[in-house]
C-alpha cells in the first residue's frame, strides 16, 4: 500500500485523536464526586445496561525514557507502587458497589506507565481484587502494556495465570543509536526472548509499539527495525508518530531539536514503514497508527463493521462504556465523560474521604451525543448511514450538517471520501487520514483556537 506524499502533507494538522468526543481538553473542572454517583447510578439503573470494559492505570517506571508522553511516575520505592496498590483496590471497590450486579466485564486493559513494573505476585493480586468486584465475561479480552527490559517470564506466567490473553510491547525502535539517544536501551535479542515467551505462554494476540520521528532515526536504519519487527511477526503494531512536546513534558528537552528528523524526513520514515508492513509484512492497515495481520480479529472486525474504539484504541470487543481506575484514567459513562485527578496526593485524599477521586468531566449535550456518534462510526466503521443517524437522532442530516459536507467535497475530490445522499464512505487511502474526515463534523474545533492543543497526523 502507497499513500500519496503530497496528501499527507495537504492534510497533516493538528487535530485531536477522537479517543473521545469532545476531546480531553473540553472536560471541565468542578465535577463533584456526588454527580459522578449520580451518572453511575443512572447508568446502572437501566433495564438492560450494556457490557462493561475496564482500564486500570499503573504509573511507575523504573527509568525515563526522553520521549515519554504518559501519565507516568519514576521510581524505585516499592513501598510507593504497593500503597498506590492499596488505594487503587479501594476504588476499585468503592465503585464497583454502584455496578448492576451480573453486568459482564468483556474488555480489561491495564495501561501505564508500566504495569508490568509490579511483581509477579502484585499482579495476581490486583487481578483477584479486580475478579472479586467484577463479573468476567469468559471470553473477556484482558490486555496488558509491558517493557521488555527488566521484564522475567515469571512476570508474563503470572500474567498468564491472572487471566491476559493479550500483550503489548513498547519497542519504539531496534537501533543502538536511537535507543541510546532515547534513553531505552532494549537489545533486539531481548524484544525477541519476550516474544517468545509471551508466545510459549500462550497469549492470543502479541502487540508492538513503535515510534517513528525519534532522534536519529534515518530511512536505511528504520526500514531495518521494521524487518527486523516483520521478522519476529506480531499481530498487531502500533506506528505512532513522536509527539514532541516539551512545553508540556519538560523531560522532553532531553532531546535536542536538531537530533530529531526533519518534518519531510519524518514524512518519509512513515510512507516507508506503511509500504514495508503492508507489503513484505503483509499486514493490513487498520485505521489511526493500528496495523494488524489479515487473520487477526482486528481485520476481521473492520470488514465486518465492528470495530470499537475507545481510550485504548480499535478493539472488537468493548461497548461504549468504560470503567478506568487510578490517577488521570478516564471513564466513558454512558452520556459524559469523568476524568481522575492526576496526582497521588489529591487520589489518596479524595479515597480517605471515601470519594470517587474525580478530578475532571463532561457530560454530552444532544448535540455533542449526535457528533460523537456520526464521528465514533466514522472512525470504527468508515461509513455512515445517514438515514440511519437521521432516524436515530431526529434531524435532516443535509441541513444540520451542511458546514460538514461542504468540508467533505475537497476530500472527496482528493479520493478520500465517497459521498452520496445515503451514505458517507471513507476509502481505503481515506483511512489514513480519518481524523481529518472527523474533524469537519467537531463544532468544537470551530468555535475554539485550540488546534495547537493536538498533535499533527505526522
Ligand atoms: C505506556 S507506554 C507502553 C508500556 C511501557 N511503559 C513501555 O514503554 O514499554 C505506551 C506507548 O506510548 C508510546 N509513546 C509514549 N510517548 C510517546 C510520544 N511522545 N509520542 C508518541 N508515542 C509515544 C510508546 O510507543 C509507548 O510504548
Ligand atoms: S515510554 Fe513507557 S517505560 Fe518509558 S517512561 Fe514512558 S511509560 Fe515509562
């Protein structure tokens, strides 16, 4: 697969990722823990809610690598990780009594920092105070983030017996030169062990991250880390683009501006590395930075029209709502949005006091539930069906959207879109650039000059 150069750089702008709508930025502050109850037990007084997916955040590193974007917390005290523990089993709990009982658990993603950063034994436990509280679906996907450096196979056989089927390795890139620069130094042989492992141990789907963008990255050298990663064939790769940002994330300076790539250099180490996984790889594009190969459920779900996407990305599983635990995670009611308070502090007090420790959140007007729909299918599903949103919400879809369409006409000239009165298609090469598709139905992007506040496609 070849996406045109010149299209990228028509349309690589800021925008958001729509992990939600509105985006993060439009939460507000002054949610209080008893509104957030409230929406809880609304949702979970429903004759039949939907099933449930879950997120826990675990924060620690053992190291800072110098491009790192999370929410994440260096340390080396164990005493530090074990009463974060505590505190996230009470949430944990405390929640948990306002979910209609028999509600199934279908997706659970422990995320981080870096969860594997807990000890064997931790894992377990964490999981069976997750069990205690939440009813498993049995085919439950349950997936965990882990750095291969400093990770033991008793981790992943812990891991295994906690009840993970899938894995996701940071690996960000194979070259000394970069992983020095990077501060993540992470041999290839040691990516390759923990694969294997994770294979041994039977996990359904293994998962790779990769970064392109980072410091002395070169095209020769990237196209090798690429088949090197085709060599040891994941299901999936996530091919993020590096988000340089050390305005926001200070340890960012760490990486001198001039060790970076150039913006047409970047460019091309991401036209590389879609034209070597689709075709020596063999995987299939998937939609935002996913890919994964023709066998994968992932593909599956995306001929079928069934693929999800919530705060972790495509998944095939996963209503719409989401549970998430720990410091900065964000939960996905059924009509808002709830984000927790970022720092340890402020999560052990609001738990002291026995309250859910909210920090931020917003709750969908009409108009905002309209957009996230027409925005979420169009991201999942890559097609709308306009009688269907017009039957849903009860409104003309040309008028109320005319602004939109008139946006879309120069995509679809561009062959990123296929429009007619029914419908609206996105093609294969529009896939690539979905989000700037969703964009043009955002009304917050309009009325706001926030666009500095995203990263760019690229
Ligand atoms: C929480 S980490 C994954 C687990 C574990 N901490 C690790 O690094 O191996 C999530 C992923 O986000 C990606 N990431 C982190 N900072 C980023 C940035 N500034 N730009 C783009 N991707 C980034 C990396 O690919 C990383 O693997
Ligand atoms: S990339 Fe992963 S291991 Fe590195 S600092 Fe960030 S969260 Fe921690």
């Amino acid at each position: 697969m070849q996406i045109p150069a010149e299209l990228v750089q028509k349309y690589n702008r800021p925008g958001p990722r729509y992990t939600s709508y509105p985006p993060a930025p439009h939460f507000r502050a002054g949610f209080s823990p008893k509104q957030v109850v409230a929406l809880l037990q609304a949702d979970n007084q429903r004759p039949d809610p939907e099933p449930l997916s879950l997120y826990v955040h675990l924060p620690f590193c053992h190291t800072l690598c110098y491009y790192c974007g999370c929410h994440m917390i260096v340390t080396h005290r164990p005493e530090k990780i074990a009463r974060y523990l505590d505190y996230l089993t009470r949430e944990i709990a405390l929640v948990s009594q306002w979910v209609a009982p028999g509600r199934p658990v279908v997706q659970l993603h422990w995320g981080g920092g870096t969860p594997t950063y807990l000890s064997p034994d931790q894992i377990v436990a964490l999981m069976k105070a997750l069990r205690q509280h939440f009813d498993f679906a049995p085919d439950a996907e349950i997936g965990i983030e882990a750095d291969p450096r400093r990770l033991t196979r008793a981790h992943l056989e812990a891991a295994r017996e906690a009840g993970f089927n899938r894995i996701s390795f940071g690996v960000q890139d194979l070259d000394p030169a970069v992983q020095q620069a990077i501060n993540r130094v992470q041999p290839y042989e040691q990516v390759a062990t923990v694969t294997r492992w994770a294979r041994e141990l039977g996990f359904e789907s293994i998962s790779y991250d990769l970064i392109y963008g980072l410091p002395y990255q070169h095209l020769t050298q990237f196209e090798r880390t690429i088949r090197q990663v085709i060599a040891l064939g994941p299901d999936r790769i996530s091919l993020f683009s590096y988000a340089h940002v050390p305005w926001k994330k200070k340890h960012q300076r760490l990486i001198r501006e001039e060790w970076l790539p150039r913006p047409a250099e970047k460019l091309q180490l991401f036209l590389r590395a879609v034209e070597l996984l689709t075709t020596e790889g063999g995987y299939r594009y998937i939609g935002m930075d996913h890919f994964a190969r023709p066998d994968d459920p992932l593909s599956r779900a995306l001929d079928e029209g069934t693929l999800q996407r919530n705060f972790q990305g495509y998944s095939t599983h996963g209503g719409t709502e989401l549970y998430a635990f720990g410091i900065s995670a964000i939960s996905q009611l059924r009509h808002a949005y709830v984000q927790n308070v970022l720092k340890l502090s402020e999560y052990y007090a609001a738990l002291d006091n026995g309250q859910v420790p909210v920090g931020k959140g917003y709750v969908l007007t009409p108009e905002d539930q309209l957009r996230r729909y027409v925005i979420m299918s169009l991201m999942c599903h890559f097609r709308l069906s306009i009688p269907e949103v017009e039957q849903r919400f009860g409104i003309d879809f040309e008028r109320h959207f005319a602004d939109a369409l008139a946006q879309l006409r120069e995509m679809e000239d561009d062959g990123l879109v296929a429009c007619t009165t029914q419908s609206i298609s996105v093609t294969e090469t529009g896939r690539f650039f979905v989000r700037n598709v969703a964009m043009a139905f955002d009304a917050y992007l309009s009325t706001t000059a926030d666009r500095p506040l995203y990263s760019q496609t690229v």
